[in-house]
C-alpha cells in the first residue's frame, strides 16, 4: 500500500543524469530544432559544448529538453523576479476618524493628512465615529464627508459612498494618481532635492522597494500609527 510521508515536492526541471526516458526532442543552446534523439545522444551532446540538458517540457512525448548553462539560467531568472519585487506597488489603505462636530482647526489637520496619503497614491478609509445623541443626527457625518470629499476633489474621488456601520458612518476615497505614478514621482523629487543639495545634476533615482500593505489610523491628536497586515 502505498503511503505518502511528507516533505517538499520539487519544481525544480529535470537536467542530465535524472532524465531518465529513452529519447528526447531536443532544442540547441541557440533555440534551434535538433529533432528527437536518444537521451545518450543528447547527453554526449550536452558534453560537447560544456552545457546542462535540461527538461523543459515534461508532458510533452517525448519530453522536450534544451542545453543550456542552468546555473546562470537560474541565476537570471533570480535577478529578473528580485527586480519585479521591487517594482511592484501593492494596494496601501489608510483610516482617517472624525468625530461629526470636529472644529475647524482640527478638520484642517486630518484633512492635511488625507491630501498627504493620496498623493502618495494611497486609499483612505474615512470614518465618522457618532456618540452618544450623535447618532440620531447621521446626516452631520454624511454632510461632513461630502465636505471633505469636496476638499481633496483634484486628488481623490469618492470610491465608495458614505455608509452607516454601527455608531461609524464610512466612506473611502481613491486618488487619481495610480501608486507607481506617485512612486516614480517621489523618487524624481528625492534625486533632486539631493542635486541640489549637492550642487550638481540631479542623478538617476533608484527603484523604489514594494510598498508594505498597511493600513494607518490617525487619531484625534493628529498623529498617525502605521500597522503592516499580514
């Protein structure tokens, strides 16, 4: 009776010695056709111009196999990945709370921070937090949000439309600006304010790492708490 006990099943391609069929369709080092040859053909082949047979079609009859230098194979498809990582841009939503009766000075604060995040290309999760008699008055939280929806109109729109949930009124703005633009945006920024410093030309800015996914909760004090999520 057969009985799987575990451990790691490995993607990693077939090459020389662990092909183990009778006859090949082989591909050059250059993509050219061979045609289908014994394995021991192929393998003597391999030899010759110092390369790795290696199966790169499986399934197919007979499985299609190509010489090439796998380590530096691996080793390119490594760089290629690691770059893609680090040009990626993942979704960042931010959280806003106020409180329906906010003052003024306090809304030009939270509002600040909510222009801040959509020009970094982030979403913000706006949140109206009702207490007490608040609650029968919901439509100070909805004349608040479109308030502030108004406010940050050339940075953002209104992704989705306020919503009662609870004692909290939501609503959550999307910016304009796509997260790469606002990546590659700051980073032309940072070159040149280091140019300028520096007195020179502003110098080629560096990929950006791949934004966390996080969502950050300002407070009624004005500061701001960034948790990453899982």
């Amino acid at each position: 009776m057969w009985c799987y006990r575990g451990g790691s099943i490995s993607t990693e391609p077939r090459i020389n010695d662990r092909i183990r069929v009778p006859e090949v369709r082989l591909v050059g080092p250059s993509g050219e056709q061979v045609g289908i040859v014994p394995l021991a053909k192929a393998l003597e082949l391999a030899q010759e111009y110092d390369l790795d047979l290696v199966e790169v079609a499986a399934s197919a009859r007979p499985p299609v196999c190509k010489l090439m230098d796998y380590g530096k194979f691996k080793y390119e498809s490594a760089m290629k990945a690691r770059e893609a990582r680090k040009n990626q841009a993942h979704t960042v939503i931010k959280e806003m709370k106020l409180r329906p009766k906010i003052d003024p000075h306090d809304y030009d604060t939270k509002k600040g921070h909510v222009v801040r995040f959509l020009k970094q290309g982030d979403k913000v999760k706006i949140t109206i937090m009702f207490r007490g008699r608040e609650q029968s008055r919901p439509e100070l939280g909805y004349r608040l949000l479109q308030r502030l929806a108004e406010d940050v109109q050339d940075l953002g729109f209104i992704e989705s439309n306020p919503k009662q949930d609870g004692r909290n009124m939501i609503m959550v703005l999307g910016p304009h600006k796509k997260k790469t633009e606002a990546m590659a945006e700051a980073r032309e920024a940072q070159a040149a304010r280091k140019a300028e410093r520096q007195g020179g030309a502003p110098a080629e800015a560096a990929p950006a790492e791949a934004a966390e996914v996080e969502s950050t909760e300002v407070d009624a004090d004005g500061s701001a708490e960034a948790n990453a999520e899982a």
